[in-house]
C-alpha cells in the first residue's frame, strides 16, 4: 500500500463518519447510483423518477407517498459545486413538451438533490413533527462502472480477454486488418498508435451498436475532455515482446495510466459515496441482438456486482473502509414494448440473470432485486387477430417516422432457461423464435394536476431504492 492510498482511505474514513454523525442530528443524505448499460433509457429514468417525486399521483405503490405522509418534495442545489447538474427541466421538456422526442443521453457525470418533507409512521408520528431527507441522484454512464474489471488485470490479461470474446466478431474486423500490418515490438510512433486506438475505438462502437454491454475501456466510448490524449491512446495486442520503446511496452504504460488517472479516481470520488444503486439494463435489446448478447449482459452484470463486494479488490476495500452500498436494483426497462401478459416472463428473465450473476460474482453484502419497468410510457395495449390467432400487441408512435404501429415482438418464454441455456452455450441465434422491436416516440399526454409522466412500475422501483428511508 503507498501513502497516497493510505491518505485516501484515512479521508474516506473521516467522510463516512461525518456522514453517519449528520445522519443522526441534522438531515439525513441518500444518494442514488444511476447508471444504464447500453440504450437503457438512464437519462428518461432519472427524469421521469424526479417529475413522479415530485407530483406523486401515479405513485401509489411508493408507500409513503400512498400513506399520504409525503408533505412536499423539491429541488434544490446539489451540494457538489464542482459536478454538472442534471439537465431535469429540459429532459423533462423534451419529453413531454411540444416536441416529444428524446431527451439527449448524459456524456458524464452529474447530479440532482431533491429534498422531502415527510412526516414519520409508526410510534413516531405522535412524539416528532416532519423531517426533511435529501436524495442526491449521481447520473453516471455504466460504461464508467465496467472499467471496474481493468483494476483486477494487467495489459496482457485485458488484451487476451479482449480477443477471446470480440476477435472473431465482425465488428472487430477493421482493427484486426490493421493490427496484422503492425509490429507491436517495433518503436514507438505515434501517427500509428493513434491510427490502432481509433479503429478499436470504432470496434467497441460497433460492439455495442450490435448489443453488447461489457465494451471497455469506457472512456473510449465516452471521453469527454480527455479525447486525443495519451491515456485513451491504447489498444489490445497479441502476445509477444515489448522491447523498450516500442508500441508494445508503451501501450502497456497507457494502460496502466488508464487505470490510475481515470478508473481509480471515478470510484475514489464518486462511487464510493453512493448509498443505493439503480443498474438499468435493455434486456429485450439484448434479447433481439441474439444469444451472444444476452451472454455478454449477464457476464456485464456479474462485473457490476463485483464493484459491490470490495473485499476481493484491495483498492475498493481501502476507499470503502467498512462502507457498502445498501441497496441495487436491477431493472429491464422498456416493458411497455411488451403486453402486460408478458411483463411477467420480462421480469423472469431478469431475477434469473441477476441470480447467476450473484453467483459468478461470488455476492454477499447489499440486499438486491431485479423487475422491470418503463420509466416514461410510450404504447396503448390491444389485442388483434391476425391469421386466425388472437395477439396480445402495443401501439405507438414510430420515433422515426411519427407513424402510429401496432407490434407483436414475439411471445417470450416463461421459463428463463430457455434463453439463458442457449446463450451460456454459445448458440448463434435462436432456434424457435425470433424477437422484434421497435423505437417509440414519447406519447402526446396531457398532465393532471399533481401527476408525473405515465410509467410502468417506476412507484415500485423507488418503494425498493429509498422507501425504508421516508418511514
């Protein structure tokens, strides 16, 4: 351990206890970890979440807010000055205004209080009046959260790791056609060096456009301010030596700068003072990318779990210092592309990717849960007939054309095994069905007074993430 570590967990350390103090004698602070993989709607869910805080009449299974005892909720300044606030009323414009698109995805980090005034239940609602409770929500991209498995390796190992899962893919073909004309052993130049991190830049684009979650580093795919610099100016190489001053034994130093300038001091800052955690995940874009993907979101899921269990990774056990995060769900958004027949198999699949993935992350600590939910509704449900069958479908907008459309996206299996088995297995595709979907536009709905946007079990998702904290 150098000294710098052992500074950084003596400051934790402090922090946690300041924290816990404050806790007992002024007001209480949880903060909410949002993170998504792939297209699974971080920034609608955040944005949806605080709107149906903050207006609760669709919220009825968040049981203070069902109890009535939720006096008021509003925004308020965040308490980090030096992190960008989360864009809430222009999401929430986006959304539900005159345009109805999309709301633009969160590049970073950022972040949002909301503060609550409620007043306690049980024996204590006699003897103390209201309390107030912040929720601090940190917005950060999951991709950041999977870099979490580049600490527990060294250049070689993520490189071999690399090619073992993506080096007969497609996408991977344009960075291998330039890798077999390169000498990794020959001297640095750096016009080459850039020229491979740019094309393995585009491979893990390419990745994860085909619905693939675990694409590291994720500073590649969202660099911010550090674009252009050495520390994202690395690729994967095959075995072999790495003289001094060559591409190789230079690429090893980036890596490992990588991991001390960017990895460590997102988690040092960020991760290690989050109380609950939302992990959203797009399990029906997976499930229509095929097999391969399924595969690769629940080995993606085991690596997100393991964030969770410092005792394995020396470097998160000295910033936790006995802290954990209490709380992480797991949640298959974009249920209302599915009848609510079907919520039920949706919801399946997810607690049985979450159970093996506790299990090959070897699990214990925080109390988890997986559902799934639509943070923003978009489709009306319909049953149609069509070729003498009666089918369960969901109508909506076509984001790309405005078009109204009923789909049908195929009837998924009620026993989870039938597509975690073939996807553990390494099948290609599916062999007796095939899985459809669409992209949506938000719905034209116009708001009562004191509701939220229209969502699809978001009240439960909140009960499970901070409901024991408004008792």
């Amino acid at each position: 351990m150098i000294i710098g570590d052992i500074a950084d967990g003596l400051t934790r350390g402090v922090e946690t206890t300041v924290k816990t103090v404050s806790g007992v004698f002024f007001e209480p602070v949880v903060r909410l970890g949002v993170t998504g993989l792939s297209r699974a709607g971080k920034t609608v869910f955040i944005t949806s979440l605080v709107a149906n805080l903050i207006n609760r009449g669709r919220m009825p299974g968040l049981r203070a807010a069902a109890e009535g005892r939720i006096d008021a909720v509003w925004l308020q300044p965040q308490p980090d000055d030096t992190v960008p606030r989360f864009d809430f009323e222009a999401h929430l414009d986006a959304m539900t205004g005159t345009s109805l698109i999309w709301p633009e995805s969160t590049k970073g980090i950022s972040e949002l209080r909301l503060s609550f005034r409620v007043r306690p239940s049980g024996l204590l609602s006699g003897l103390t009046g209201p309390q107030t409770i912040h929720l601090d929500i940190v917005d950060y991209p999951g991709e950041w959260l999977l870099d979490l498995s580049l600490l527990e390796t060294d250049f070689r190992g993520w490189s071999d790791a690399v090619f073992k899962r993506f080096g007969d893919r497609q996408e991977m073909k344009g960075y291998q056609n330039l890798l077999a004309a390169t000498d990794p052993a020959a001297s640095l130049e750096e016009p080459q060096a850039k020229a491979l991190a740019a094309a393995y830049t585009e491979a893990l684009n390419a990745l994860r456009n085909a619905g693939l979650s675990d694409c590291t580093p994720g500073r590649f795919l969202l660099p911010g301010d550090l674009k252009g610099s050495p520390v994202l100016t690395f690729a994967p190489l095959p075995p072999g030596s790495a003289p001094r001053r060559s591409l190789a034994r230079e690429f090893e130093r980036r890596f490992e700068a990588y991991k001390r300038e960017v990895v460590k001091p997102f988690f040092r800052e960020h991760f290690a003072r989050i109380d609950r955690q939302v992990v959203l995940v797009d399990m029906l874009g997976a499930i229509h990318a095929g097999p391969q993907a399924v595969e690769d979101m629940r080995q993606a899921m085991a690596g997100i779990l393991s964030a969770f269990r410092p005792g394995r990774n020396a470097f998160l056990s000295q910033i936790f210092l006995g802290k954990r995060v209490e709380k992480i769900l797991f949640a298959a958004t974009k249920a209302d592309h599915l009848h609510q027949t079907q919520h039920g198999a949706l919801t399946a699949i997810a607690e049985a990717m979450l159970q093996q993935a506790r299990a090959r992350a070897d699990f214990a600590g925080a109390e988890t849960s997986a559902m799934s939910l639509a943070a923003l509704r978009t489709t009306t449900e319909d049953t149609v007939s069509k070729d003498g069958r009666e089918l369960n479908v969901v109508k909506g907008r076509l984001l790309s054309s405005g078009k109204p459309v009923a789909m049908y996206p195929g009837q998924l299996p009620n026993d989870p095994s039938k597509l975690l088995e073939p996807a553990r297995n390494g099948a290609d595709q599916w062999l007796d069905a095939d899985y459809s979907i669409m992209s949506f536009a938000p719905q034209d709905v116009s708001l009562k007074p004191g509701d939220g946007p229209p969502h699809i079990r978001l009240d439960r998702a909140a009960e499970f993430l901070i409901g024991d904290r408004l008792r």
